[in-house]
C-alpha cells in the first residue's frame, strides 16, 4: 500500500470512541455517536466500539493497536503490532494507528 492509505472512517470512529470518554477536546459523546451514525455504525457497533471491541476482526486489531499504545508497555505494544499486520492493516495504516491513539491521550 502506499503512503497515501487512509484508515477508514470506521475504523477511526470505533478508536475515538474505545478511547475517548467523550469530555475532552472537541469530541462530546452525542458529536461521536452522531458521526458513527453517518459512517453506518450500528447502535450495537458503536456499543462494542465504547467496550473497546469490534465485530470485525481488523477494526478489533487496530482498536487493541491502539489500547496497547496508550498503555504503554513494550510487549503489547509489539504483539498488538503483529496482531495488526496479520488482520490486514498495513504498516502506514498502523503508524497512522498509533499517532491517533497519541493525540487521544
């Protein structure tokens, strides 16, 4: 893939909401629901999403890619990587991955 891969929407609303509780920055609670809305998450998605889970196997990937950065700790950190990669996001897409969970903390 090349450099210009973008995360899906999806993908990024399902982190957003795993990771944000919804009461800082410009992200509220309603704005996030609202927006997983319009991309065609299900009420039952967006739920799983704020459990820190996915019914699709990458969107799982890239929410524990995600937890793992935020959590900091080397071995998850790396196993979350492989776990990514093998679910089928790219190496962009996994630097793209962490530099969102970064900038949620």
């Amino acid at each position: 893939m090349s450099d210009s891969t973008q995360l899906s929407p999806r993908i990024v609303i399902q982190i957003v909401l795993a990771l944000e509780d919804g009461q800082s920055g410009t992200w509220t609670q309603v704005s996030l629901i609202r927006r997983a809305k319009r991309i065609g998450l299900s009420e039952a998605e967006i739920d799983a999403a704020r459990d820190g889970r996915s019914f699709e196997a990458k969107s799982s990937a890239a929410i524990r890619l995600a937890k793992a950065v935020l959590d900091q700790s080397g071995n998850d950190l790396i196993e979350a990587r492989e776990h990514a990669a093998a679910f089928g996001l790219c190496s962009v897409e996994i630097r793209q991955i962490e530099k969102l969970a970064t900038t949620l903390r």
